[in-house]
C-alpha cells in the first residue's frame, strides 16, 4: 500500500461522521475519491482484457481489493 492510499484512507477517516467500519470506509472512498476509484476499475478491465489465452493471473476485483486494503489500514490504526 502506497502512502498515497494511506493518505487518501486518513482523509475519509477523518470524514466519517458513524462508527468507522470497512463498509463506512468503502463508501467513503467511493464519495470522496470518485476518479481514483474510477482508475483502478480502469486498471482492472485493461488487466483482464491483455490475458493471454490459457495464461490467468489472478487479480481481484476493485471492489475486492479496496476493501482489503481498507480492512489492513483499519488494522493499523488500531496498534
């Protein structure tokens, strides 16, 4: 994780008005960072459509990988 992302992370933490949970978070990020959320679900359709036939890398979804991000950096801040 990017201290970028951490920053970004911060930043919808300290927007939050509930209890902070992932799903809080998750929402968060999608209102306040609307164009990097739209870049990595960029990423993720370039990824899969240059696949080579019978080659898979697995890679997660956004959804998948923004929430296990945020469920890390949650993690963190609790220590």
């Amino acid at each position: 994780m990017t201290s970028n992302q951490e920053e970004l992370f911060q930043k919808v933490l300290e927007s939050l008005e509930e209890k902070t949970t992932e799903q809080n978070m998750f929402n968060g990020y999608l209102a306040l960072f609307p164009e990097e959320w739209k870049q990595r679900k960029i990423l993720y359709s370039k990824f899969n459509r240059s696949k080579q036939f019978g080659k898979t890398i697995p890679l997660p979804k956004p959804e998948v990988s923004l929430r296990k991000e945020i469920r890390v950096w949650l993690k963190k801040q609790v220590l």
